[in-house]
C-alpha cells in the first residue's frame, strides 16, 4: 500500500541528511529517526525544514516525491524525478481538456460525487442529531444538495456548473456547523462560511489543513498513472495550479470534513490547541498538528468497501483507484455495454 508511506515532517530546523539509502532525522544535532528509503513513497515537509542536497537526489532517483508546505499546509514545492506514465495518456488528457463536451462531463462528474457526498455527511448528521432543530435544519441542506444533484444534467456550460457547484457548498457550509457538538460550537464553528489564505476561524483553519492534505495525496494518485496534474476540467488552468488534483480533490473533501468533526466532537482537539496570528489568521498549534497528522494517517488506514472493486480497500488507496478510473475514462476505453467508460467517483455511505 505505498500510498500510505508518508513521512510527515512538522518539527521547525528538523535537518534531513542521506545515509546509506536511509533518510536520517535530526534535530539541534541530535538523530531522532532513520528510515529507509525504500519504504518511502513521498516526504511532506511543513514550515522550516532543512534537506542535504544529497538526499535531494536520493529522493528523486528513487522516484519519492517532495513536497513543501507552509506552516498551514499551503503547497509551495514539489520535487520529483522524471515523468512517469505513458506519454500517449497525458496526450489523450490534452485533447480531452479541448473538448468542451468531455470537458463538461467529467467536471459533471467531480461536481456530483462532491456534492453527493457532502448531503450523505449531513443526512448522517441528521439522524444522529440530539436536537430536532438541529436535525429539521440538516435535512433541509441535505433537500437544497438534492436539488443541486437534479440541476447538474441540465447544467449547459462550465460557468453554469461551477455556478450550481458554489451554491451547493454554500448550503453545505450552512449545515456543517450543526454537526459540530453543540457545547463545542461557541469555538468551532465557520464565520461567514468558508474562508482560506487565511482562514479566519479554528474550523475553517482545520479544514484547510485536511483539504491540503487529501490534495497531496490525488496529486501523488494522478502521478502514479501517469497523468498530469496540471490539466484539469472543472478548475481552470492558471500556472502553478494542480487542476486536476483540485477536480479529483472535490470527492474527498467531506472525507476531510469527518475527520475534523471525529477530532472535534471528541474533543481531541480543543479552543487552546490554535493560535490567532497578526492579521486574523487562525492556525493549529505544532502538538495539535502532529495529532490531525496521526489521526489522518490512521484514518486512511480504515478499510471500505469500493463499489467497483470485491474487496475491502485502505481508504488511503481510494485516491489512486480513482486516479486509474479517470485514466481509464479519459482513454475512451469501453465499458461493459461497448460504450466509452465514464468517470464515477468515489461516494461514501
């Protein structure tokens, strides 16, 4: 399961050195950690860490992907070796990004398991609601997602699907609020809805932690079958932008919203573990941080039944079956009826 083989690194002026094909940890000239690279399938580094220029090449020559983040998860770096994947794929994902019907299915597609999965996370939060109100008033967002799902065939063009798209995440951010518990909601809670770069509340702060981590993960998916993470359909192309990454991202998000409600209902995570930065930035605090970075590794550690598939899969795998699911749809190749093979993404129970 290499996708699970992540190395998180979270300890501000940690130093990373090669030896002997082992990736060495220390920190105020103390070894903390060896591990070998061969079990590596990517490094994550969050804030200031420091890498041997060795181990740079180590890395790439091994294929493990390098990814540099900002103290709040923002994505600033990739380093990685040669392009992976058939060259023939990458070009059938060009000529598809040009076609505006293929275009507007697949990002139909992103859309609806978005979408579909946020009202399956509030119909859950419904049910198991201590407040009628609460649950009267989860039921309407999840009815007002539905309604979004029923507009999705008649969507035309792609300013009217992302349009539809927005507002069913306005409705979804109305909901999520109530699923935190309610003696915890005076600090967890979203002030006016979503907010990024930066987010201005604990919740928001938690959220796009998690959402950064599951886009790393889709992008190392994409890049594992070959396909380029740059060339999106749903998200426009702009440089410097994972596209495709953010399309296939967009099924995981509620995935990452469970996970920030498992930590806050169970008061694993708490007011005091944030901190408010100059400007009205909220970010987690290190302990706090590393704690997410263990439940989320857990978490991908859950297994789930795929639709598709006959057997359980680690959840952490999910991104790059959906990854080869995509390849295949963009490939044309047929299904079992003859016909070319959508793209169906990944919908959680």
């Amino acid at each position: 399961m290499h996708l699970l083989n992540t190395l998180y690194l979270t300890t501000p002026e940690s130093y990373l050195r090669l030896e002997n094909q082992t990736l060495a940890i220390e920190h105020d000239h103390e070894l903390k950690l060896r591990v070998p690279l061969h079990h590596l399938n990517s490094v994550v580094c969050f804030g200031p860490i420091q890498l041997s220029t060795p181990l740079m090449h180590g890395l790439a020559a091994q294929g493990i992907a390098l990814v540099l983040l900002d103290d709040h998860g923002r994505f600033q770096a990739r380093l990685e070796g040669p392009t992976a994947g058939n060259v023939l794929l990458r070009r059938a994902q060009h000529h598809a990004s040009l076609d505006a019907t293929r275009t507007l299915c697949l990002a139909r597609s992103f859309v609806a398991g978005k979408v579909r999965n946020a009202r399956s996370l509030l119909l859950r939060g419904a049910r198991e609601a201590k407040s009628e109100d609460d649950a009267r008033q989860l039921t309407r967002q999840a009815q007002n997602l539905a309604a979004s799902l029923r507009a999705l065939p008649d969507c035309a063009d792609l300013d009217t699907l992302r349009g539809t798209e927005g507002e069913a995440a306005r409705q979804h951010f109305i909901g999520l609020s109530l699923l935190v518990r309610p003696d915890a909601r005076e600090h967890f809670h979203l002030n006016d809805g979503r907010s990024r770069r930066p987010p201005r509340d604990r919740l928001n702060a938690l959220l796009s932690f998690l959402y950064s981590l599951w886009m790393n993960d889709c992008r190392s998916g994409l890049e594992a079958v070959g396909l380029d993470p740059q060339v999106g359909f749903l998200h426009a192309l702009r440089p410097g932008r994972a596209a495709l990454a953010l399309d296939l991202m967009e099924e995981f998000r509620p995935q990452a919203e469970r996970l920030a409600l498992t930590l806050i209902n169970r008061q694993q995570l708490r007011a005091d573990d944030f901190i408010a930065r100059e400007g009205g930035a909220v970010s987690l605090k290190p302990d706090a941080r590393k704690a997410v970075l263990v439940a989320f590794q857990e978490r991908k550690q859950e297994a789930l039944q795929h639709p598709l598939l006959a057997e359980p899969v680690a959840l952490g795998l999910i991104p790059l079956i959906q990854a080869r699911l995509l390849a295949r749809a963009i490939r044309g190749e047929p299904d079992a009826d003859g016909q070319p093979a959508a793209y169906l993404p990944f919908l959680i129970k």
